[in-house]
C-alpha cells in the first residue's frame, strides 16, 4: 500500500481529496492534518472531522494545524466556500469523533511519515503550505525519506497548456483565481511556498498541480450525473432512470459540486462546472501515469514574496506568483503535468464512491 498524509482546508474539491485518499484501496491513509485557508481552523477541521464520518472512516485521525500563515494574517475564501469553508452541505451537526489536540500536529506527521519504509511515503497538500512548511523546517530529515510531495497550487499562464483558465468578469485574461497572478493556496502562505519550492531536497520530489491543469478538469453535467446515479446508468440524463435514490454518499458529493458550480459560475462566469483541483493532487501521487508531464519535464519554481497582503486582494502586484522555468533535460525539478486523462480520473472517483458505499 502507498502511505499518504493528506494536509487540507475543506473546502468542496478538498472533500473529494478526502474521498480519493480514504477510499483508493492502495492507499494507506496516514492521518490528515487541516490547515486554515478556504475558511478559519476551526472551520476546515470541523470539515474534515465531518467528511470523515461520513465516508465511513472515523478511524482515521485529523489534527488541526496551523490558524495563520508563518509571516502574515490568515485570509479565507467565503466567495468560493461560502462562510464554514463547506456551505450548501449537509454534515452531522457534531462530529462524534473529535479532532485530536493533545499531540503536536507536526510531531504526530513526522512520526506517522519517518515510520514507512524510505522513499514510500506521499505527503499531499490541497490547503495553504504553512503545516508543511513549518515540517520541513523542525524535521530537516524527512525530506529525503519521503517518496514525495505532491501539492496543488500556483498558476503558470503563458499558454502553458489550452485549458480556459478562471477570468473575472470585465477584467480581462488572468492566470491566477486570487489576484490576476496568484493562485489561492500559495497566495495565502507565499513565504512557506517559497520555501517549499526552493527546498534543495523536496523541490526535486514535488508535483505541483497548478490551475492550468486544474482548470481542465470540470465538474460537468455529465460528470454530475454520474456522480449521483453511478457509472451503470447511461450519460444521457434523458434515457437514464433519475427516478432510483442516490446513496446518501452520492447525494453529499452531489450537494459538494453543486454548491461549488454555483460559485464558480457567480465569481468567475465558468458555467460549464467548477475545476475540481485538490483531488488531482492525490490522483498524481497514486496513479503518475494519468498525467502527461510532456516527457519527463521539470521546473524551477521561485515564488513572489514581496508585496503587500490584502484581505481585499487590492494593490497586491504580483505576490503570491509561481514563477516557472523549464530545466534541462536531467537536472532535478519539479513535475507540473500539462495534461490528465479525464476518464481515468473520473473513473478513479466512481470507484471510490462505490467503495465507500460498500462499506
Ligand atoms: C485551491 O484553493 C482552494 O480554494 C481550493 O480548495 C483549492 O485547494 C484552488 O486555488
Ligand atoms: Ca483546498
């Protein structure tokens, strides 16, 4: 099995991270820790704690991390996630498992990921990289124990791949979904970004999922017919029997989408259905050969870290960029794919879905 620690802030596409790392049956689902980000600490673990629950796995341990970025003040997504971080879904009022407190979060990563055997383990960030900077600082040995570190943030632009990148109404082309250059999660915690990426062990062991991959990965109709009927029905919505009741799994990943489709239609006029980025970054730890990395290309990523920090996203320049630049061939980078094999993908979701609902 692949031992995977997920670091996240749910979040509606970090539930579907949740759901591909608890479910795949090669996955060996460490622990989780959250982070704050799309909403407040409290509200990403409280998240977390529910999602759990309700794919059946209360077994498996969250501890809440880090409430603010290493340098900076904490900002949130409530345009996107709605206030709680996971608005429009129905979770138990109280999770019955709580969160764990009385261990050091970052004490309990590094013991859970040093104890696989070496260059097995995936560490897989869908939150802000604040948990996972301050890691890599305490336990300077982990890096070059683990088989890798898999994140999705950042956005490269500059046609780097076709796919139709988030645009603000009346604001012309932009690559990042925060400000015009910066994607959410590494906006929110540039300094830990930078020194992630600039890691001279991890920065040849990272994938980095950007928004331009992301982004070509929509939660369409057809995908959320299937989300809601399972494969066995056809895609036609018209021929298809809508009449059978969805698993109450089915109905909460339905009720995920679709709260996340009406705020990508309202914020970024993306009508087609919403990118669905942070499973991605579990996918491409689990099944590499989903992606196209065009050959075996790798990058130099530097980060913007000058600027100011606005809650109101004003006057911020270019903080929070992911700079990218293509290596020659051999020398050690960081894999960003251009590209996903959406049936696979999807399918891997499917899969999971009826999994959790045989258990
Ligand atoms: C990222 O930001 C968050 O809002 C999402 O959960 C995802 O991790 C996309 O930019
Ligand atoms: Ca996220």
């Amino acid at each position: 099995k692949i031992p995977l620690w997920l670091d996240c802030d749910p979040g509606h596409d970090d539930a579907y991270a949740l759901l591909l790392a608890a479910h795949d049956p090669r996955v060996d689902l460490l622990g989780v820790t959250t982070v704050h980000g799309n909403a407040s600490l409290e509200q990403t673990t409280f998240n977390a704690r529910g999602m759990l629950e309700a794919l059946g796995k209360r077994n498996i341990h969250v501890y809440p991390g880090a409430a603010k970025p290493i340098v900076r003040e904490a900002v949130h997504a409530a345009d996107i996630h709605g206030e709680s971080g996971l608005d429009g879904v129905t979770l138990l009022p109280q999770p019955i498992e709580p969160a764990v407190t009385d261990v050091d979060y970052l004490e309990a990563m590094y013991k859970a990921l040093i104890g696989t055997p070496p260059e097995t383990a995936w560490l897989v960030s869908t939150g802000t990289l604040t948990n996972i900077g301050l890691l890599f600082q305490k336990y300077t040995d982990l890096a070059g124990h683990l088989k890798g570190l898999s994140i999705m943030g950042g956005a490269v632009g500059g046609g780097f791949t076709n796919a139709p990148m988030g645009k603000v109404k009346d604001e012309g082309e932009r690559f990042g979904n925060w400000t015009a250059y910066a994607e959410f999660n590494i906006y929110c915690d540039p300094e830990a970004s930078h020194f992630i990426f600039s890691h001279p062990v991890l920065r040849a062991k990272t994938t980095l999922i950007p928004l331009d991959l992301s982004h070509q990965v929509l939660g369409t109709k057809t995908v959320r017919h299937t989300l809601l009927y399972g494969s066995e029905q056809p895609l036609d919505a018209s021929t298809a029997n809508t009449e059978q009741t969805p698993s109450p799994l089915r109905a909460l990943f339905t009720q995920i989408m679709s709260f996340f489709a009406g705020t990508y239609a309202e914020v970024f006029s993306i009508t087609e259905g919403p990118p669905l980025h942070d499973p991605l970054a579990v996918s491409a730890a689990i099944d590499p050969e989903f992606f196209d990395d065009n050959g075996g290309e790798r990058f130099r990523v530097d980060i913007v870290t000058e600027g100011v920090h606005s809650v109101n996203q004003l006057q911020v320049g270019e903080l929070g960029r992911t700079k990218v630049t293509k290596l020659p061939p051999g020398e050690g980078g960081c894999r960003i794919p251009r590209g996903v094999d959406l049936e696979k993908f999807w399918g891997s979701i499917e899969s999971c879905l009826k999994r959790a609902d045989s258990v």
